[in-house]
C-alpha cells in the first residue's frame, strides 16, 4: 500500500487550501440561512404541579410515614393521567387548538420530580404565548380531571407558566458551529480524493514516484 508523507499531506492541503476554505465557507452560509431564516423557532414553558395534602402539611397533626409513600406512588399515575386523551381532547377544545391528540401529546412532555411529589409539565410551541397557555390548561383539566375520576382533591399548582421569552430552537451558533467542522471535513476529504483520482504527472518528483525512473534533466516552461 502506497504511503503518503507528512510533507505530501502539507503540499496537498494547501494546493487545495481554496477548495477547503470554500467548502467551510458554504457549509456555515448555508447553515446560517437555514437557522435563521428556515427553521421555525420553538418555545418551552412549563407549569409544575404539587401532589400531596397541603393542608396536612400545616395542621398540627403529622403525617404518617404511609401517607407520604402513598402520595409519591400516587404522583406516577398522575403523570400517565395527564398524558391521556381524555385529558389532551379537553385541552384541545377549551382552547381551539388546531392539533389532533397526536400532535399535541408531542408537544406535552411530563417529567415526574425524583422522591417528591412534585410533576413538571412542559410544552413546545412554535407560538410562546400558545405554550404557556397549552401548559396552564393542562394543568386546570388535569386537577378537574383527577377529582373526578379518583376523587382527590390534593393537587395544587405550584408555578403557573409564562410565555417565554427565549426560544430553544433553533440554535445558530451551535448550528454554525457543527456546519464549520462538517464543511472542513468534508473539504479535506475531497482533497484528498482529487488527490488520489488524478494520476497524471505533473512534476519531476511524479516520474520517480510512480515510474520508478531517475529524473536527468527537466525542460523548463518558457513564456513567449
């Protein structure tokens, strides 16, 4: 197999320095348009949402050990209950959304705080307006929901969500970023591969190299 020196990497580099630089170049251009001016910008907001007795939690009486085990046990069946189409329907209609329940659970995400008895609901939404407004009535179907299909009474809001005002999606930086080191990738590859296509001679050093023959003299060009 056929060995490339450091030297021959060098001269091939920057014999396509303009190939690579122009391919790094288009590769961010590219990437830019395409972040801030293609891709639409998604929002996050979220609500969070208590489980548990919180005027237990005041009373002079204490809870039991049971009690509070049986809350946190309790809290992941209420994060499968939200995600329910009987719950996503009555969300889609008090609000007229423009969503199937498909489409809807893919913007709901619920997340189950570890040892606590604490959910988090967080919604996507290209609008960050229409975000915090999915997320809040989530939040109000589901406490109506779980009265009256468990009959509990012991869920509270404990954040209302906001619009955002930063989106979380696109990333164009980051975007730019990963684009820069594709398009240098990719640039070096196609050096290389002109490279290792081309088998003509060009040089002195191509008759020894592929001829096996010693250069005895070389005929200059002359300009006319």
């Amino acid at each position: 197999m056929e060995e490339i020196s450091l030297r021959e990497i060098y001269f091939i580099l920057k014999k396509w320095l303009w190939l690579i630089i122009g391919l790094l170049v288009i590769s961010m251009l590219i990437s830019a348009v395409i972040s801030f001016f293609v891709l639409d910008k998604e929002y996050q907001a979220h609500t969070t949402l208590m489980v548990g007795r919180p005027a237990d939690y005041i009373s002079d009486r204490e809870l039991s050990l049971s009690d509070l085990n049986l809350n946190q046990r309790l809290v992941s069946t209420y994060g499968e209950l939200i995600k329910t189409r009987t719950v996503a329907d009555k969300v889609i209609d008090n609000l007229n959304l423009p969503y199937t329940y498909g489409s809807l659970r893919g913007k709901l995400n619920v997340k189950l705080v570890q040892n606590t008895e604490i959910i988090s609901i967080t919604v996507n939404d290209n609008n960050p307006v229409m975000a915090a407004e999915i997320a809040n009535e989530t939040a109000q179907v589901f406490m109506d929901t779980v009265k009256d299909i468990m009959k509990v009474e012991n869920v509270q809001v404990i954040d209302v969500a906001e619009p955002p005002v930063n989106s979380i999606s696109p990333r164009p930086m980051l975007n730019i970023a990963i684009a820069a080191v594709l398009g240098l990738m990719l640039g070096v590859f196609a050096a290389f591969l002109i490279e290792f296509l081309d088998n003509t001679i060009k040089t002195p050093e191509d008759v020894e190299k592929h001829l096996g023959l010693p250069v005895l003299g070389a005929i200059p060009m002359v300009e006319d």
